[in-house]
C-alpha cells in the first residue's frame, strides 16, 4: 500500500499548504512494525509521518468529538466502517459537514495491531500470522459511504453468508440458557469503559456511567452491576452501531460486544426499518430511535 | 541444590491448594491471568508456565478490583457496623514473574509506609505467598532491568523457580515464609546438582537514567499534545498495569442495610478527578495522559526512590492506539532542556 501511503501525504501537503484544513486525521508507524497509530498533522512538515498500511484500523471518526467545540477545518482518512462513523457524527450534529474534508478509502481490508502485539509479546503461546481482523472479515461495507474524494479501487465486502446467524442461535436459546450464557461471558469485564472510548456513538459529553449523583450503575465488578453496565449500553447503541468493531476488538477481555450489537441491529432493522445505521448521510435526517412523535402507535412514554 | 520434576508439579499444586487458595497462570478461553487452581478445567484451560506471561496481572489477588470493606444498618442517624471483611485466607500465587513480585513490592509500599497501614491490603498480602519463575528469555517489550530489577531474582519473591528445561525446576528458598513452605513439601523434591540456564539478553535497550529529573520541568512542555494524540483515555493501560493502584470507594444501600465497598479506579478517567462542587482540574485527555507518565515515571520516584512502572510491558502490548512508554521515556529525553 506504498503508493496510497503517498496518494494519502500528497493530498495531506496540498490541503495543509494551502490553508484548507488545519488538521489532517490519518496515520502514523507505531513503534513495532505491526503497528500503526492514530496521528494528526498539522502542518506540511508532520506530512511526512503520515502512512497509510494494512495496520490502519482505528476508527478515526471518533476523533471527531475532539474537535467538536472549536473551529477547526478537519480532513479525514476513512475506510468504508469510519465513513459511516462520520455519518454518525453528523446526524448526532457533533460535527458540521462543511468543516470536514474526507478522504475517503476503498478498504481491502485491515489487521488488528493488538493481535499482533499480543502474538509477538510473548503472552501467547501459539504463534503465528494472522490474516485480516475479525471486524474486517464481517464487513458489509469497505467502500466509504461519504467522502470529497475517494482513492483505491471498489472493493467487495469479505462477509459472506447469514449475516445474524450467531444473533439467532442467541434467541433460539431458552431464558435460562441466555441467563447462563451472559452470566459467564459478562462476568469476567473489568468495566473499564474502553469499549465506550472507542464507540463513534458513544458521544454524549457526559456519559450516564459517570454520572455520580445520582449514580445509576454501580460500579462493582459483579455479575448484577455487569449485567446493568451491559444493558443499559446496548440500549444506547440500538439504531446507533454503525459495525465498525472498535468496541470488541479493543476488548482487553473480548467481551462478544458485536453479539449483542447485532441483535440490536437486528430488532431495529425488523422493527423501525429497513434501517442500517449510518449509511447515508441526509441533512436533517434522523436514525429511528433518535426521534419522536405525538402520535407514536406505542403509548409507553 | 534443590529440584522439583514437572512431572511432580500436578503433585504439588493440589499439596499447596490443601492448605491455601492456589494460583496458576493460565489461559482460560480468550484470557489469560492468574486463575484459582479450584476453578481451572483440564480439559479446557491451559498453562501458561511457558509463555512469557500473562495478560491479566496478578495484582487482582492483593488487591481486588472490587473489594467489599464494612457492611452496616442504619437507623436514622445511628449506624451500626455489622461486620468488616478483611480476608486474611492464605494464598499462593505460582509462576510469577519478576516485574509481577516487583509490583507487588511497590503497592506494599503504597500500602504499609509513610505512617499508614491499609488494613484490607495487609490481611491479604501479608497471607500470600509468591512464587517467582524466573525469566532467562525476556519477552520484545520486557524492560524490567532498566527499572531498577533483575528478571531473576528478587528479595520478596518468597520461593525462586529456575526452568531447567528437562531436568526441572531449580527450587530456591528465598524467605522465612519460602523455607517453611519447602520443609512441607520437601518429600517431592530432588537432590542434584544441575547447571542454571542460560539467560538471553533483552532484545530493546532502554534506559531511565534521568528521566524523572528531565520530566520535572515538563509539565508544561508542549510535547504532551501530540504524544497524546492517539490515546483514548480508556483506562486499559492503568488496568492491565501490575503497579497501578488506584480505587475509589463506593457505597451501596438498601433500606437500612447497606455496604462500603472499593473499586480500581484510573488518572484516565474523566471523573477520577471530578469534585463535588463540579470543576474538573484535570479537564482534558491530555492533561489525564500526561498525569499517567508523570505519576509513573516522576512523582512515584521523588516519593519513594523507585518508579512506579516494572518494565512489565503489558501496557504497551494492550494499548488500542499504540501508546508506548519506552517511546515516552526516549522522547522525554530527547526533549531540548528547558523549552
Ligand atoms: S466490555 Fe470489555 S472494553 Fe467494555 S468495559 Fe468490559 S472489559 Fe472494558
Ligand atoms: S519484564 Fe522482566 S521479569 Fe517481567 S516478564 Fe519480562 S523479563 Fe520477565
Ligand atoms: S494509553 Fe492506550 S491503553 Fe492507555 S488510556 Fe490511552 S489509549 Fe487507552
Ligand atoms: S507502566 Fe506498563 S510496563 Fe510499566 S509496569 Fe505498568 S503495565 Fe508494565
Ligand atoms: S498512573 Fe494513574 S491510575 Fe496508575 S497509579 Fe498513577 S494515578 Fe493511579
């Protein structure tokens, strides 16, 4: 990917030259040579930094939220998950359009850093080559979705088959089995928020889990306050999870947070759709939980 | 010298879990941590004695993330403590490494000086007993010798194993506590004499030297902004940390009973230094980032002569964005004297 990297800085270099941006969102070598790391230029001699390879997974548009108060023009690099990552953004209205500029990536598909460093820090006892990262095998959608310009070629998604198969194993489970089943794989989260870090839609300036007074969810690390955690997080992803993965595979104890975001996905699409989350960016338009009206047909409100 | 077979180890650990809550490290499906040896299942888990480590550091044992302190009723204004939960169960952590012990060293002194005992900690520590394996193949983020220790030996480690690969483990009694452990199992070890292995060297160089002095006139220093950039202020690092020891202490009520409890907390958390009143001092990611390294690299060492980091390299393994403190100990040096 040598020349995307250098389709990526010549484009870096003519929007920070001439003024157009102030920051440029892309990224960087991390310090192994399976890494790659977030990194924002701002100004034509941090250009040379910048890289575009096959370790550039992050989801950038979470960055977003960073520069949300000021007013800054931002360009963007994205792959197809990010695009929508965006998109999000924008119907949350953290970000307005004219102030970004996006430099959207036809994505064959990336590798996931932390299984590499995992697999060469000596934490693990098998070894070996990993291929493309789990998020990047269930991809619908590697081609942006929203973008200024574009580079790289159409790419097909590499998901193939039933998308919700896992989702419907889940609810062909009795209660008791679902019980027991999310009993033993919440139980061992350290409640550490990085899946909320990380989340595109996880942008609320202050977020209910950190809310103190009152506090809504305790913060042991018991099945109950887990659980609770666990809940109250998926309800606010329904209509919201744009499918980029960031949430699992950042896990440290790969909690199956896609799981539970696709059945989410699932009901919302059955219930309020057709319906993808961030799909398409329409000025003004809403995601269908993100909406309300008088003459709701459901009276639970 | 002493030696223990492998093929005596299952022997051993169910000996040790008679008389004392055993852990191992293992991975136990996506995991890997110090497990209780009561919970491993054979034919799904398996042993980490050979990898270079674990992902989840033993420090949960001494100090668990949650921690239940006093439970209590209240009547109006009067509150009747019922019962304290201090949990003085003896326990046996097996197959640590040195930066682990190390660690464990540093929350010791978090914990038991400066004129304050933390009672909880104590009734924990002072119950459990380490097992160093010592570590002749350094892993590529080990850096625990720059830290100021040495991989294979270490004064607190109650017993010291060194992997001889076929021929065993070399059993060295390192303690009070280490012998009286031995004496009891002294009928499953051998006599004989073997050569130690051969140690290899780390594979990065990194040097503290100077770091804390040269961080002490940083705090202002603009490098903080790009360097951090990347991080997403997750807590991932601070949790995963062997030495990081930050808790906060909640409480929970129901009706007229309720309990105190404590919990691991993080500098990279926004409401770790929430007040009352609502102001933040430390407002933004940045300002959380640059309190981690400082914390670890500065203020631990003008306070207790020692870094607050083991050389473990977990963090720089786990971090989502690549956030590297050796990287930060070299750019900190690297960084023109008083600008
Ligand atoms: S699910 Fe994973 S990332 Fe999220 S809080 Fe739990 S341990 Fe952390
Ligand atoms: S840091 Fe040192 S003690 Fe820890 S695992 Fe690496 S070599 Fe062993
Ligand atoms: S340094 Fe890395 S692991 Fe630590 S909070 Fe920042 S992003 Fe998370
Ligand atoms: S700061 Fe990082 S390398 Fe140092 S002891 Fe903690 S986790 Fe290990
Ligand atoms: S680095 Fe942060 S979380 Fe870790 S001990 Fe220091 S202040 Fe606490």
């Amino acid at each position: 990917m040598k020349d995307m990297t250098d389709q990526v800085k010549e484009i870096a270099t003519k929007l920070l030259e001439s003024g157009q941006v102030d920051v440029f969102m892309a990224w960087e070598k991390g310090d192994a040579p399976h890494q790659s790391k977030p990194f924002f230029a701002r100004n034509v001699a941090d250009v040379e930094k910048i890289i575009f390879d096959e370790y550039c997974i992050h989801n950038l548009s979470t960055y977003l939220t960073r520069f949300r108060d000021g007013k800054e023009k931002i360009a963007i690099v994205v792959k197809g998950c990010d695009s929508r990552g965006v998109v999000r953004m924008l119907e949350d209205h953290q970000m307005k359009r004219d102030r970004l500029h996006i430099i959207g990536i036809n994505c064959p598909g990336m590798k996931d850093p932390l299984e590499a460093m995992k697999q060469h820090s000596g934490f693990e006892r098998e070894t070996g080559e990993k291929g493309l990262a789990i998020k990047c095998l269930q991809c619908m959608q590697p081609n942006p979705v929203i973008y200024d310009e574009s580079l790289g070629e159409i790419q097909e998604p590499h998901f193939k088959g039933e998308r919700f198969t896992e989702v419907k194993a889940l609810e062909a489970m009795s209660s008791e089995e679902r019980y027991q089943f999310f009993s033993e794989v919440l139980s061992t989260c350290i409640r550490c928020y990085a899946c909320r870090q990380v989340c595109v839609a996880c942008n609320c300036r202050t977020c209910i889990f950190d809310e103190a007074k009152p506090q809504w969810v305790g913060r042991e690390t018991s099945v109950g306050d887990n659980f609770m955690y666990h809940i109250v997080r998926a309800f606010h992803m329904a209509g919201r999870c744009i499918e980029c993965g960031e949430c699992e595979r950042v896990c440290p104890v790969n909690i199956p947070l896609m799981l539970i975001n696709r059945k989410l996905i699932k009901d919302v699409d059955h219930y309020f759709g057709p319906y993808d989350a961030g799909m398409a960016y329409v000025e003004g338009g809403k995601p269908p939980l993100s909406l309300y009206k008088i003459d709701d047909p459901d009276d639970f409100i | 010298m002493k030696i223990l077979k492998k093929n005596q180890l299952d022997t051993l650990w169910e000996r040790l879990a008679r008389n004392a809550e055993l852990y191992l490290p293992t991975q136990k499906g996506d995991q890997s941590g110090f497990f209780s040896y009561k919970t491993l299942k054979p034919e799904k888990d398996t042993l980490m004695l050979d990898a270079l480590n674990v992902y989840l550091s033993p420090k949960n044992i001494v100090l668990p993330q949650t921690e239940m302190m006093y439970s209590f009723t209240h009547q109006g204004q009067e509150i009747n403590l019922e019962e304290v939960y201090e949990d003085p169960t003896p326990r046996i952590i097996f197959g640590l490494r040195s930066c682990d012990v190390k660690s464990i060293d540093r929350l010791d002194t978090v914990f038991f000086t400066r004129g304050f005992v933390d009672e909880y900690y104590r009734s924990r520590r002072e119950n459990t007993l380490l097992i160093l394996n010592a570590c002749y193949h350094p892993g590529p983020n080990c850096f625990c010798e720059a830290m100021g220790l040495s991989p294979r030996e270490s004064e607190s480690a109650d017993i010291i194993l060194h992997d001889a690969g076929e021929e065993g483990y070399i059993w060295v009694a390192n303690t009070e506590k280490g012998r009286e452990l031995t004496g009891n199992i002294e009928d499953i070890l051998e006599e004989k004499e073997i050569s130690y292995p051969q140690p290899r060297p780390f594979t990065r160089e990194v040097d503290y030297t100077g770091v804390a002095e040269k961080l002490k006139d940083m705090f202002s220093h603009p490098i903080w902004h790009p360097l951090s950039d990347p991080c997403i202020n997750c807590g991932i690092c601070t949790y995963v940390c062997p030495n990081c020891y930050c808790f906060d202490i909640q409480v929970k009520t129901r009706g007229e009973e309720g309990y105190r409890y404590r919990c691991w907390d993080s500098c990279m958390y926004g409401e770790y230094t929430m007040m009352a009143g609502g102001h933040n001092p430390r407002e933004t990611g940045m300002e959380r980032f640059r309190n981690r390294f400082l914390h670890k690299l500065e203020f631990f060492t003008e306070r207790y002569g020692e870094p607050l980091c083991t050389g473990c390299g977990r963090c720089i393994a786990v971090c989502p964005t690549g956030i590297n403190i050796i990287e930060i100990m070299e750019k900190a040096k690297g960084v023109e004297p008083s600008a």
